[in-house]
C-alpha cells in the first residue's frame, strides 16, 4: 500500500506542477485580453457583494456565492501551504503567491463567467459548472460527462475525507481528542447540514465563512501588529527573496517562484473549475457581475488570508528552509525541529498567545475544513444532477449524501495519504480539462466582457440578451422567468 500511495503521489505531483504553470499562463492571457479587469474593476467587485440584490427565482445572491466559493477555496492550504512553500522556497515563495493571486483571478473571472451564461434552472435551483459549459457551450456531452464523473467522485467521496483526518488530527495535537470521537462530531455536523438541503448549506457558508476568514486574519494582525517594528525588515527579506537578492536565499530563487505559483493555484484553483458550481448559483443581471465577484474571492483567500499566515510566519522567524539537498539553510526559531505546515503558524501565535497557538490554529483548520466538505458536497450533487440528465434524483441524492458522511468518518481515523494523493489526480484531470475547455470557450467570455463593459460605459446596469450577442444555448437567460431584480442596485 505505502509503494502504490508513493506511485500515485508521484503522479500527482507532477500533475500539480503541469496545472500550476497552465493555469499561471491562461490568466496571464486572460489579464491582458480583459485588460486587467480584476484589478479595474476592484471598487466594483466590493460594490457587487455589498449591494447585490437577494437572491430570487431559485437562486442565490451574490455575497451567498461568495460565501459558498469561499468555503471551497479557503482551506487548511491557506495556513500550512503557506508554510510549505516557505519551506521549499524560502520567504519570496509569498511574493509570488501574491502575484499568482492576482493573474489567476482573471481566470476565476472567465470560468465563473461560462458558468452563469450555461447555468440551467432545475427543479428551483441555479445549477452549473464545469460539465454545464462543455455540453451546452462546446456541445462536448462525452467530455462533459467524464468531467462530471471526475468532478463527483473527488468531491463526493475523496476529498471530504481528507478534509475531515485535517480536523481530527489538528484537533488530537491541540486537545489530545481521539480521533474518533472527533470523526462522530464532525460527521454529524456535516449530515445536519447536508441533509437540510441547498439552503442550509447556503446560509451555514453565508454565516460561517466571513467569520473564520476575519477571525483567522484578526489573529494574524494582532502577531503582526506586536511585531509592527519587524515589519519592514520582513517585507524586504520577501521581496530580496523573490528576486534572489538575498545573501542566504538567492539561490533558490527558482524555488521561490515554483513554490508561489504552485501553492496559490492548489489553495486557490484558480482555474480548475471549483468556484464555478457557487457561481452558477448566483442571481444576477449579467454573467460580468459574478465573474467579477468571483475574482474577489480570488483575493480574500490567496491575498487576504494566506498573505496574513506568510507574514505572520515570517515576521516571527517561524520557519525553515532547506534545499532540494537536505541542508538546512535557515532555521529561525523552530530550530528544533523541522517544522512545517500549520505547526509553523501554531508557532509564531504562540509569540504573542502562550500556549495557545495549537488551539487557535486547530480551531482555524476546523472551520476551514468543515466548511470545505459542506461546500464540497455541494459541488458534487451539482454533479450528479448533470450526470442524472439535470434531474434531482433524490435516491442519487441520498446516496451521495450517505456516502460522503461514510467518507467523512473513515477519513478522521486512518491514514489519508492515499486518499491526499487519489484526490490530487482528480484535481489535476479536472483542472486540465476545465482550462483547455474555457480556452475553448474564449469568444464567449470575450463577448460577455465586451458587452459588460459597453453598458457600463453607457451608465446603464448590464443586463444579459444572449441573442442579441449571437450566444446559443444560454436557455436559462432566454426564459422570461429569470429575474433582473438587481439591475436597480446601480
């Protein structure tokens, strides 16, 4: 078993590497085609979650996407990523995190913009994503089906489990809790959550996800603002670092920016389709407008959370790095041991906190892992509502339902490292498949930004008309029973 777990690791870590520099070149691409419109657009992508009209004729509203996407996107990477990549790549590795937040969400912008245009309303609900636009944009239905099957068995049976042996570990470490009872916790919250259906899972992410994300970067700013004189010496090793300027770190500036690209894709996806499914769930006037939000959710989990964990670590000198050699060659005050992931963050809140960083660290990963597996759940029944010829089959339902709460206990109490790297490949097949396919469907995103950003010149609120842009198979926006309601928000 340990040979076949090492094999598809392998595997999957080159997968990994393939995806990250893909996804870093499309939203180049994209950034330049739209004319940096994620940056641009900033005040208005805050001015869209903040006065967005609520949700209506089965959909949600905006800052709910938001909030959905964001339990997805803003996981236990955001903390022991992070200290991963500094591991590897020393303190510039945060540096090119950052940029690679701000390109990657130009791809964000045009996925989740596909998403609204070939979402489908079905049984009261807004469902897309993925498999959505391949078959009714690029009229692919083999692709779309096997990135359907790809999408559901990932999100529906593998990572849910990972999520859950996060909690229950951080959870042992910090309290010395068994594993198991941790597992009966966990996966009775997530049953009472899923079994309530689509609008429970919308208002625990609209009710959870802004409150970790704040807390966690309160507590982060509370460690820096102690260290507020070590701020500009810490700022300058980054940037030293990035460019191989640094005395100690320069030679692995290769590193530096591998390391930074790779693990802001893999905690944000940025183009691997994962934000999509909250996306399409939206109600909105225009696809732009939810692309636009989407972007900014880009921003809250690479730039806002994982910038706060970078800096935090780095600030306190709560790392190491060593090279592809072995070698250490910096240890700061975690000399004892070769401490990564969330232990380097557990670290620098203990500078400030005594004795109280394994616990707000645990609590931190708790909250983002729950919410991803919530989050996850969703994503998978989008999935197999497609699978199922867009009907909710509530059988299937049940069965996805059972199955992921299985998962979710197995996954607290054994050893997750093939399940890491089975889920690994799944995202990996799916993020291939989702850029080649957005690539594809390029005309169209330009067509939606083009539009979007004519009516926005004309000061008028954009209001989406398929047909008057030659766009075909956009059924959900060509019925008379979608809603414009937020059109008056401008």
């Amino acid at each position: 078993m340990e040979s076949l777990t090492e094999v598809v690791q392998a595997i999957a870590d080159f997968g990994w590497e393939l995806v990250a520099f893909v996804a870093m070149a499309l939203g180049l691409l994209f950034t330049v085609l739209f004319k940096f419109t994620q940056i641009r657009r900033a005040p208005e992508m805050v001015r869209l979650i903040t006065k967005g009209a609520a949700g209506q004729d089965g959909g949600i509203s905006s800052f709910q996407a938001l909030s959905m996407t964001l339990a997805s996107r803003v996981g236990v990477g955001a903390i022991a990523g992070v200290a991963t990549a500094i591991a590897a790549g020393g303190p510039g590795a945060i540096f090119w995190m950052a940029v690679t937040g701000l390109i990657g969400a130009a791809s964000s912008y045009a996925e989740s913009v596909l998403a609204q245009v070939y979402k489908r309303r079905i049984d009261g609900e807004h469902r897309g994503g993925i498999p959505y636009y391949i078959y009714h944009g690029l009229r692919m239905r083999w692709l779309a089906l096997v990135a359907a099957a790809v999408a559901f068995a990932a999100y529906g049976f593998l990572v849910p489990g990972i999520q859950s042996n996060n909690i229950s570990s951080s959870v042992e470490h910090a309290f010395g809790i068994d594993p198991v009872i941790t597992g009966v916790i966990v996966t009775a919250l997530v049953g009472f959550v899923i079994i309530g259906g689509t609008k429970r899972i919308v208002h625990v992410a609209q009710m959870t996800v802004p409150f970790m994300a704040v807390g966690y970067i309160l507590v982060a700013l509370v460690v820096i603002a102690v260290n507020f004189d070590r701020i500009p010496d810490a700022v300058g090793l980054i940037m030293r670092s990035a460019f191989g300027a640094d005395e100690v770190f320069g030679g692995i500036v290769g590193y530096a920016i591998a390391w930074g690209i790779r693990r802001a894709i893999f905690t944000s996806v940025a183009g691997v389709g994962e934000g999509t499914y909250g996306a399409a769930a939206a109600q909105v006037s225009h696809p732009a407008k939810q692309g636009l939000v989407q972007a900014f959710s880009i921003y809250v989990d690479v730039l806002f959370v994982c910038m706060a964990t970078g800096l935090l670590i780095v600030i306190t000198d709560s790392y190491r790095v060593v090279n592809d050699a072995g070698e250490v060659i910096h240890a700061g005050q975690v000399s004892a041991d070769l401490v990564t992931g969330g232990a380097n963050a557990q670290v620098a809140i203990d500078t400030v906190f005594p004795g109280f960083g394994s616990a707000l660290v645990a609590i931190a990963i708790f909250l983002f892992a729950f919410t991803s597996q919530v989050a996850f759940y969703y994503i998978a029944s989008s999935n197999l509502v497609f699978l199922t010829k867009e009907k909710k089959n509530e059988t299937s339902l049940w069965v996805l339902k059972i199955g992921t709460l299985v998962i979710s206990f197995i996954g607290a109490v054994i050893s997750a490292d093939l399940m890491w790297a089975a889920g690994d490949i799944g995202y990996v097949t799916l993020g291939l498949i989702n850029m080649v396919c957005i690539l594809l469907l390029l005309p169209v995103v330009r067509k939606v930004y083009r539009d979007y950003e004519q009516q926005r010149k004309a000061g008028v609120d954009p209001v989406f008309d398929p047909k008057k842009l030659g766009i075909d198979n956009a059924d959900y926006w060509l019925t008379a029973s979608h809603s414009t309601a937020d059109a008056k928000e401008h």
